[in-house]
C-alpha cells in the first residue's frame, strides 16, 4: 500500500462524485508557503484541523454572537453560530455534490477575527480604527498573520479566499465559499430569532407573516426551506442560489430583526457601554505602547500601532475585555461588586 492511499482514495471520490463545479481537493491553488504535504489529509482536510485547533477559535466559545452575558445556558455564542455554519454550508455542500470539506473549513475559519460585544464590538473598531475594522478581513489576518506566535496558519488559497469574501458583498472564488456566504445569513437570523424568542423581546407571533408563510413556522422549517431553494435554484448551473421568493423572505426577516432586535434603545445602550470600554482601552495602549503584551509590541515593528491595537482588542473575548478594563481603570479597593452594579443601574 502506498504511503498516500488514504488521501488519494480521497482523490478518487471527489473525481467520482463530486459535481464537475466543485473544487476539488488535488486541485487547490496551494499555500503562500511550500510544505510538506500529510500522506492521509488533503489540504482542505489540513485547513480544517489546523482552524479547529488554533487559539481563535477556541477564544470563540467567549465572544458574544447578539446578546452581551445573556443569563442562561440556550443562548449563541460566536463559536456555537460558527458551529450552525458549518452544519448548514454541509448541509449545502452534499446536496450539490460540492467539496464538503472546503465548505467546513471556510465556516470554522469565517469569524475567527471577530470582536468582543458582537457587531456592537465591530463597530466600535471600525470607528477608532483610521484604516476602519472589518471582521472579514481580521479573520483572514487571523489566519496569515496572527496565529501560531506571527508565522500564520498557512492555508490553502481557497480557505483563505472563503473566509475573506464570506459576507454578503464578497465575491468568493468558489461555490464552496459561496455556500458558506449563504450559510452564514441563514445561520444568524434564523438562530438569532430563536435567542430573541427565548430571551423574550419578540414572540413568535411578531414575525412577518408574509415571510414565514413562505419559510416556515420554525426554525428549523425555515432552514430546510432554505437550503431545498438553494439546490432547486442551484443545481447543475455552476452557481450557488436561493430563489427569488425565499430570498426576499430573508432578507425582510433580516430587516425585522435589526429593526425590532439588533438596533433597538436596550441594545444601543449596551453597545454604548461597549463603546466607552474599548475605546477607553484602545486610548490607554495608543499612549502606552509599553504597556502591551510582548506578542503585540513586537508587532509594532512591523505594522502600524493602530492595526495591532485592532489585533489585540478583537482578539479579547467579552471577559478578557472586560478584566483588561478593571485593570486598568478600576481602582481594586474602589471596584463595585455586581449587586452595587446593579442598584445604581
């Protein structure tokens, strides 16, 4: 048996059964660095595996996805939406006969630089930030630059090229990076609606009912709506799809939620305690550079502060931002316990 019978058994499936619009895995435009290539894993399969195992994706399991310290065990987090994502590009991925692990890797690896506190977290960069902030983009810096002590994780090409053109506006290379652009709208509205029911700022009953007689009742109805529109409008095309109808549907649910979730006067008022933390944090490290962990002041000599500023901010889960902020403006025997907190609020 040769040393490589496992990937290039791998190879012949995909040569077989994947669709002739697929990327395959023997194909990939390869690395930006030459290695030495595993004699079982292709290098979608690598990709994978080195996402799953990298310290940003752990620090998702800490991130906020819409609700800051939501009291409750149900409620998403980044890594959970991140997890959504993946079921749902494979879900689209299989029934297109797409290459299903570039579909998974480039939905593990899509939010690895996001922020703390959510969008609210973005935005709050973005406004600080001169060059602006884009999660997408710090995801892809995540993986070039960020990880594994400054040398990066090496991906493929096409990983690389998902995760950068993941939101709405890109435009992936792929149909796998396609799928997973889709995946993620349908990932975090639908799931974002699940956590406003449970939290209880909407009821059921307040949805649109135009758009969920056309996707459905629940959560998961919708989702399989969704994913049966894409393969119906997508199949045998070379394009990655969902139809008219469902689509619009989508997109109004998405405008009902950030008109009656994602901007309302109880979420602004979070997101501007966000805003006076971080920016108070990123005010503190501009003016004492020295003060920075090691791993960033050596970033320094190679980038401008203010990117690096964005490299570790985004880097903090909710709590590590938080922590940092105590730290530095809370005097300790001052610092006011959660039920002082709580009455002056």
């Amino acid at each position: 048996m040769k040393d490589d019978a496992v990937k290039q058994r791998t190879y012949r499936k995909e040569r077989e059964f994947l669709s002739p619009y697929a990327c395959r895995s023997e194909d990939t435009r390869g690395r930006a660095r030459a290695e030495e290539p595993c004699n079982m894993r292709t290098d979608f399969q690598r990709d994978r595996d080195r996402i799953i195992y990298s310290k940003a994706f752990l620090r998702l399991k800490n991130k906020t996805q819409v609700f800051f310290s939501p009291e409750g065990d149900h409620f998403r987090t980044r890594m959970t939406h991140t997890i959504d994502v993946s079921q749902i590009a494979r879900s689209i991925a299989r029934s297109l006969a797409l290459n299903e692990d570039l579909a998974e890797a480039i939905a593990l690896g899509h939010d690895l630089g996001h922020t703390p506190f959510g969008h609210a977290g973005e935005r709050v960069l973005s406004s600080l930030s001169p060059e602006g902030f884009s999660h997408n983009v710090q995801s892809l810096r995540v993986v070039d630059v960020l990880e594994k002590d400054g040398r990066g994780l090496n991906l493929t090409f096409e990983v690389r090229d998902g995760i950068l053109n993941h939101k709405k506006s890109g435009h992936p290379a792929t149909l796998e990076g396609k799928a997973v652009s889709l995946a993620d709208r349908i990932a975090y509205v639908n799931h974002d609606i699940e956590d406003a029911i449970r939290a209880g700022i909407i009821r059921e009953e307040d949805l649109p009912a135009r758009d969920v007689k056309v996707l459905g009742h629940s959560s998961r109805d919708r989702i399989n709506c969704m994913i049966t529109s894409i393969y119906e409008n997508s199949a045998g095309i070379g394009d990655v799809k969902m139809g008219e109808r469902e689509a619009q549907a989508l997109e109004h649910l998405r405008a009902f939620m950030f008109e009656k979730v994602y901007i309302t006067p109880a979420s602004m008022k979070e997101e501007e305690r966000a805003k006076r933390m971080l920016s108070a944090v990123y005010e503190y490290f501009y003016k004492n550079v020295d003060k920075l962990p090691a791993f960033y002041r050596k970033l320094t000599e190679a980038w401008p502060l203010e990117q690096v500023l964005c490299d570790y901010l985004s880097s903090m889960t909710d709590k590590f931002a938080v922590a940092v902020f105590n730290n530095l403006f809370v005097p300790r025997s001052w610092a006011l316990t959660q039920r002082d907190i709580e009455e002056l609020d």
